[in-house]
C-alpha cells in the first residue's frame, strides 16, 4: 500500500515537470512541491515499514530536491502576494510599488533558471530513476521491523503520536514571544497533514476528513504567518538594493514603509489569534476522532 501511494506521488511530481520548467502557471511547482514534501514525510514517518538500508540514502537526496525548489516557491508567493497588496493601494499609488515588484520578478526568473539547470543535472535523473526503481522491487522479508504489522495499524499509531506532539507543544506555546516555536508546530502539522492524507484511504471519511479540515485550518493560520515573516524580511533585504540603483523614486521607498508596516500589523494579529485557532485544533471533538481512529474493516494488511 506504501509504495502504491508514493509511486502516485512520483506520477504527480513528473506530471507537473514540465510544467514548471516552463514557468507556465505557479501551482505546477505548487502541486509538485506538495507530492515531493508528501514522499519525504512518508518515508521519514513510516521508516519502521520500509526498507530502512535501502531508503537511507534517498533522504538526503529529496531533501537537497526540496532546498533546490523552495526558493522559486517563496518567491512565487511573495510577488502574488505584493500584486495584492498593491491592488488595494489607491490608483495613484500603485505605480511606486513598480520597482519592488520588478526587484521580485528579478529574483524569481534567477531562482527559477537554478532550478531548471538543477533538474537538467544526472544527480535529478538518477534520483528519478533509482527511486522508481526502488518503488518496483519487491521488499524482502525482514527488510523492515514492522513490515508484517497491518499498515492501518501503524499509520493510526504515527498520526496519534503526531497528533499529541502537536498538542504538547501548542499549548505551552505563547504566541507573541516565540516565533521559533511556531515555525516548529507549523512543521508538525504539515508532517500530520501528509500523513492522514497519505493514508486516508483506510479511515472511515466521517473520521478523516474532519480532522484534515480542522487542521488544514490551523496549518492556514500557520503558514500565513510564516509567510508574513518571510517577507518581511525579504522587503527588508530588498530596501537597500532598491536604494543602491541612485534611479529608484522617493514615492517607492514611502509605498514600501508602508508595506512592511501593513505586513507587521498583519503579523501581530495573527499571533494574537493563535490561542483561538489552536483551541478549534485542541477541542474535544478532534481529540475523540485521533484516540477512537480505527481504519475501515478490511483494510488491515501488512504494510
């Protein structure tokens, strides 16, 4: 069942290839990105069922995929999200945020010509290929140390661990003074999130599918703020740059203060917010669904 599911995942990342070598629509290194985190979550959650000798070495290589790809993702977001803010400046604005979002342009057709030129290197094809190849071979007895658990078994076991490490964490987590900490649970969610999904299949959908939604809700919340972080970092690196080209105008530089405080207001609600989107996460109802999940009769094969 395992590796049904990641050869899927490899299907969707080299449907989406050529996609985003072309640079045609964001959510094609979007739709890939997500199969890619989704492998390397599966195989660093669910190692005790795979073959860990023979997996060992494809960690480092996804996560070298992930490090090469990440950065034209970041910038993806954060000129989309600069287009929306500069849409809700007044006509007479807009025009100054021009330089800015040219800066971003910049940057993103170089990250973008990285990430190309690494795709095109025989380090990309022979992961590609010795991971498929890995996915069509047969796994020895022994191989792995719960290879003959039922898979449902062990999949309900990892998404409870998660579950409470999640809570654990949360809620000794004050929002306001530990940026660091949210970064870290925002990471425990998506690994939560790759797991049920990975495995929703064996859990009935009246289960499943709520506890996806309440923490795909959290994980919004998250990664909304992380963003905001990000760029404002990023518009921060960026001032000096903008200021070095003696041609950008003054009415640039007033938009851009702007921006950062706008994106520093947003950030501040947000951390403000956190204890109530934490609690829709830490509620009753979800803590029942994670202690009584129980896969779908019939589904209880070794992994």
């Amino acid at each position: 069942m395992i590796f049904s599911e990641l050869k899927n995942l490899l299907r969707t990342m080299e449907a989406n290839e050529a996609g985003l070598i072309a640079d045609r629509d964001p959510e094609d290194l979007h739709r890939y990105r997500v199969s890619l985190r989704r492998t390397r979550s599966c195989i660093g959650q669910m190692k005790r069922s795979l073959p860990e000798d023979r997996i060992a070495k494809f960690k480092p290589e996804f996560a070298w995929l992930g490090s090469v790809t990440g950065p034209t993702r970041d910038l993806d977001v954060f000129l989309h999200d600069v287009k929306r803010y500069r849409n809700r400046l007044d006509e007479m604005s807009r025009p100054s945020l021009e330089p800015l979002l040219e800066l971003i342009r910049s940057d993103k057709r170089r990250a973008h010509d990285r990430l190309v030129a690494q795709l095109d290197t025989q380090r990309y094809r022979s992961l590609v290929s010795t991971w498929r190849a890995f996915l069509d071979s047969a796994m020895d007895e022994g191989e792995a140390p719960e290879a003959d658990r039922p898979i449902a078994e062990v999949a309900a076991d990892r998404i409870r661990s998660r579950y409470e490490r999640m809570i654990r964490r949360g809620r000794r987590l004050d929002a306001m003074n530990a940026t660091d900490r949210l970064h870290r649970l925002r990471i425990d969610g998506k690994k939560l999130r790759y797991l049920l999904e990975f495995f929703r299949g064996l859990f009935p959908e009246e289960t499943v599918d709520p506890l996806i939604a309440t923490l795909k809700r959290l994980q919004d919340h998250l990664g909304g703020f992380n963003d905001l972080l990000v760029q404002q970092s990023a518009v921060l690196r960026m001032v000096p740059r903008l200021e070095s080209t003696g041609q950008t105008p003054a009415a640039t530089f007033v938009t851009v203060g702007r921006l950062l405080e706008n994106l520093a207001r947003r950030e501040h609600r947000m951390r403000r917010r956190f204890a109530g989107e934490f609690d829709r996460f830490d509620d009753e109802e979800t803590c029942g669904r994670i202690a009584r999940l129980a896969p779908i009769p019939g589904t209880e094969v070794p992994a």
